[in-house]
C-alpha cells in the first residue's frame, strides 16, 4: 500500500486531516488521521495511507466543520511499487518580477512536472526577492 503526504497551510481551522478519491467528486473517500498543528507556524502535515500504488488520487484537507465541498483540490500520484526511476529537479534564485524567469524557468518547471518527466522539484532558496527591511515573519510569509 502508498501514501501521500502534503503540507496544509490553515488559518485557525483545527483539527485538520487529508482524504483521498479516486474521483473528483470525493466519492468513497480514504481519510489520514487528524492532526493539530502549531498556530504559530501555520503549516501542518498530513499523510493518508492504504493507497493503491502508482495511482492518481484527488486530495483536499478536510477541517471538522468546514463544508468539504469548499476546500481545495489537489492532484497526487502514488509512487509504483517496488525498485523504479525517478527525476529531480532544483533551482534557486527565482525572481516572478523578471520576465525571463518566469517565461522559462517557471513555464518548463511546470511543463516537466505536467509531463511526468519531474516527480520532485526542490527550491534551495530565494524564493522571492521582497527585500524586507524589518523582521517580521507575516511579510516573509506574505511574500
């Protein structure tokens, strides 16, 4: 059996979970385990289990109370089972407000992930350049 993780961000919703369809509509969902986040982070992860491997799940954070219907939603494919290939991708340095960037990094980043061709992209960092002059964690967030 897979798994799929993600990182949720929320905004004061506790507890938080993740499910997983097959549809699009959530029909016969699979649900992970509550979890509670730290406040001040505003992050959490969440892992559903007993997937079928090398499959395409539909995945939404599920919050108690929140109307389900509402929430966002996200695509994964479970990793094949056993010994495979797969592909990395990095980069770092990325400035949204350059043209160039965005054009080619962002658009072949993007293009290589929706072929498949990239399963993991990691970011070595500066994801922006806001150049914040003050300490303050909400407008690094922000940016």
């Amino acid at each position: 059996m897979s798994q799929i993780t993600a990182a949720v961000r929320f905004i004061g919703k506790q507890p938080i979970r993740l499910m997983a369809s097959l549809s699009a509509a959530f029909t016969s969902p699979i649900y992970g385990a509550y979890q509670n986040g730290d406040k001040n982070v505003g992050w959490v992860k969440l892992t559903v289990d007993g997937l079928a491997a090398n499959t395409l799940y539909y995945v939404r954070p599920d919050f108690v109370g929140a109307v389900t219907a509402q929430l966002p939603v996200g695509t994964a494919r479970t990793q094949p089972a056993g010994a495979h290939s797969f592909s990395f991708g990095a980069g770092s340095c990325w400035n949204p407000g350059r043209s160039w960037d965005n054009k080619f990094i962002a658009t072949s980043i993007a293009n290589k992930v929706a072929a498949n061709e990239l399963q993991f992209f990691i970011h070595m960092g500066d994801i922006h350049y806001a150049d914040i002059q003050v300490d303050d964690v909400t407008l690094f967030r922000g940016a």
